[in-house]
C-alpha cells in the first residue's frame, strides 16, 4: 500500500506538465509557510457587547450576528494597528525557517487589507490607520526572499453586498435576546441577518467587488505566488470562472482547491486543523492549514496553545507524507504578534537551524511511519526524525541497506550494521533528533 502512494505520487508529476512541474518546484521544496489572518476582527478580539462570542474570532461577525453598521463602527472605526511592523513579521518568520506567507488580503467579514477602489470598506477608507497594509509587507517579502501569497474570500462577504454567508446559528455565539428572530430570518434570507446585506445580488458582488479586487491583489503588489481562495459558499461556475480568467496576471501563481469544488481543482489540496494518513491524498500535492491555538483571528480569551514540541513534530510529520505546513499567526489589532506565537516560532527556527536539511526539499519515504517518529526522504538519503529514542541504543531500519549515518545535531557519525544504526545513549534533542542516513539503491 505505502509503495502504492509513492508510485502515485510519481504518477502524479508526470502527469502534470514540464511548466506546471516547474511553477510547483519552489512549493515542494518549501514544506513550511506562515498563514497570517488579521483584519478588522482583531479589534473585538473575540467579545460584543461585553459577551465572549463562541468559536474562531474571526467568525464573530457572522457568529454575534452583529449588524454591518454595528460592526464598521466598533471595529473598523478603532482599527489602527500603529505598531504594525512588517519587516520584523517577515524576519520572524524567515528565522523560524518558513519560505512563504499568505495573508488574509479579505476574509469572511469582506474587509480588504489593502486600498481597493471596488469597495471603501477597506482599511485606507474605513479605519483610522489609511494605509494599504499589503504594500509594505510585499515589500518586505522582496527584501528576505519570502513568498508572498494572499487569501482571499471569494464568495463568503458578510459587509458588502451580495456577498454569500454560510449560516451560523446565533446560540453558537453570544445570548442575544433576538436570537429565534434573528435565526429565523437568516433561515429565510439566504444567511444573511442584516437587511443591508442583500441590496444587491451574488452576481453582482462577483462583478462589482470580488473580480476588481482579485485583480488588484494580482496587479499591484509584484510577484504572487500564492492565491489561497475560501471559501466556495453559494459558488457558481461562472462566477468561478470569472475569477479563474484573472490568473493569467501572474502565470506562475499557485492556488487550492477551494475556489469551487470539483470544476476548479486548483493546485493544491488544503485539509484543514488536520494531519492526513500516509498515502491518504492519492500523490497530490496538499498543505495542512492549522492553528497554534485554537483560533485562526486573535482571541484575547484563547489560551490552547500547541506545545512547541507539538508544533514541530506536526512540520516533520506532514513532512513525510509528502505534504506542507501552513502555521498560523492571528496578530492583536495594534499589528503586534502574540507572545506566544513569537515565542514558539523562535523554538521552531532553533531546531529548524539544525534539522531544516530533514524537512526542505524531501518527499514522503517508502517506508512505513516508524513507532520512533518519522522518516522523509531526499536521493539516496534517508531522514530519521526520533522522538523516542531507544533505550537499547538501536535503531532498526527494515528494507534498507546503510551505507553510512550520523547525527545533525553535531555532525557525530554512527557506527551502522546493515539495516541497523547504534546510537549515542541520550537523545541530543528531546523533541526530534534527525539522524541522517545514505543508503543503497
């Protein structure tokens, strides 16, 4: 079964044209990028009205079934992230060894990071901060040599309208009085709760909104790499395809499987808070998105942060079944990075710094996931990523024939014995030590 994936994951490449393989070349070599998503949704940091709404909190609009006028005046109208800073955002992530970004350019609530002349509800016309945010950070980008992608809700928009809404229940969020009122119009309006937000029809939010700024976002910031589409509520093939036609702005760009499923593939698969089985995304490429809390949007009151050895034994797991990391960032409203986010991406860079051979540029192996940990693969050279070290001081690789094995951590060689490599007595890294390991083909 597992030589069955990796046949298909070679299938699969040579299935794709030269171009394509080449467009996709620096994403799989990659493996680890930071997902960013920030927006006007930071400035409530997950309470209305002083309740705490349930859930994501970049989902309390739609959640606290806030009205649009309610919502631009208590979070836009105090938008001003004045300590925004996006060369330091870059840096931290370069040093904690991710090759790209993508931001949330516009998420669910329709609110653009970026000046865009389709909608003011964007924050140069509608905070009092007025300036593009993504201009500076593209910039940025350019100077430590990160990829740069955008997020981009195509279809999902609670502000501007016509913008299509999944339908959320208000007993998810917060005790409002009006609760059945408010459930019981959104049953009978397509989602929508504000009146406001159905003054125009879906189709002409493609047209007047969603199509010019996508063409903003693909025209005036440089190079795109990335255009992470989410989600495909309400979407239709022409309106998908309208969207689709506007990639020819920048022909190298990649993009997911969420603009509308299943005529638009994409490029990538996207499973989401989630690791998938060995061989489970049939040689596709794929990316997992998850959170280093609980939240994608800063929530003041979300304490469940991920461990930092949980964080990145996930990067190697994904790793080695052949897919990518995308760790998420939800910044405060006054631009700064959590402290727990910065501090974990530190851990992150420090090990990567070391072990970043085991992970850049590998593939899943033909070897089954071990009980010690994992194992990727590059040429003739095996990674062995050890969580567990043996107490026998053994380390018994089934199938292969070792040539030669020594530690990252310091370079020290192994004595080895076929299929089996004899270890120091202590593990020189008690979250993963990478022994690396030349076989014979």
């Amino acid at each position: 079964m597992k030589k069955l994936a990796f046949i298909l994951l070679l299938c699969y490449c040579h299935t794709l044209s030269a171009q394509d393989n080449n467009r996709m070349l620096w994403w799989r070599e990659a493996r680890f990028g930071m997902f960013i998503h920030w927006g006007v949704y930071a400035q409530l940091a997950g309470v209305y009205d002083g309740h705490e709404i349930n859930k994501a909190g970049e989902w309390i609009m739609n959640r606290g079934k806030i009205p649009v006028a309610a919502y631009k005046q208590q979070a836009a109208a105090h938008f001003n992230p004045v300590k925004y800073n996006p060369d330091e955002w870059v840096r931290m992530a370069k040093d904690a060894g991710m090759k790209y970004i993508v931001i949330t350019a516009k998420h669910h609530d329709g609110f653009a990071l970026f000046h865009s002349n389709a909608s003011k509800w964007n924050i140069v016309d509608a905070t009092p901060y007025g300036k593009d945010l993504l201009l500076p950070l593209a910039a940025a980008c350019r100077k430590y040599h990160i990829k740069l992608g955008f997020y981009y809700s195509q279809a999902q928009d609670w502000t501007n309208p016509g913008g299509a809404v999944n339908r959320k229940v208000t007993s998810e969020g917060w005790p409002n009085p009006d609760s059945a009122k408010i459930d019981a119009y959104t049953k009978d309006h397509d989602g929508h709760w504000d009146p406001a937000q159905e003054t125009a029809t879906f189709a002409q939010y493609i047209d007047k909104v969603a199509v010019p700024q996508v063409k903003e976002l693909l025209s005036n910031y440089g190079d795109v790499a990335v255009l992470w589409w989410d989600t495909p509520t309400n979407m239709t093939d022409d309106a998908a395809q309208k969207l689709q036609a506007l990639l020819k702005l920048q022909p190298n760009i990649i993009t997911n499987d969420r603009l509308k499923r299943p005529n638009f593939p994409g490029d990538t698969k996207t499973p989401e808070q989630k690791i998938p089985k060995k061989g489970e995304m049939d040689g596709a490429d794929w990316e997992t998105c998850m959170t280093m809390n609980g939240t994608w949007g800063y929530k003041s009151t979300d304490h469940k942060w991920k461990s930092d050895t949980t964080l990145i034994r996930n990067l190697i797991d994904i790793a080695s079944k052949g897919g990518n990391y995308l760790l998420n960032v939800g910044p405060k409203a006054d631009g700064t990075f959590p402290e727990e986010s910065i501090r974990s991406l530190k851990a992150i860079g420090n090990w990567m710094k070391i072990n970043g051979e085991a992970i850049y540029g590998t593939h899943e192996s033909e070897l089954p996931a071990p009980a010690w940990g994992r194992v990727t693969a590059k040429g003739n050279y095996l990674y062995l990523s050890v969580f567990d070290w043996p107490q026998d001081g053994k380390l018994e690789i089934p199938g292969t024939k070792i040539i030669s094995a020594q530690l990252l951590a310091n370079g020290k060689k192994l004595i080895t014995n076929d299929m089996t490599i004899n270890l120091p007595a202590k593990t020189p890294d008690g979250i993963a030590a990478v022994i690396k390991v030349q076989i014979k083909r």
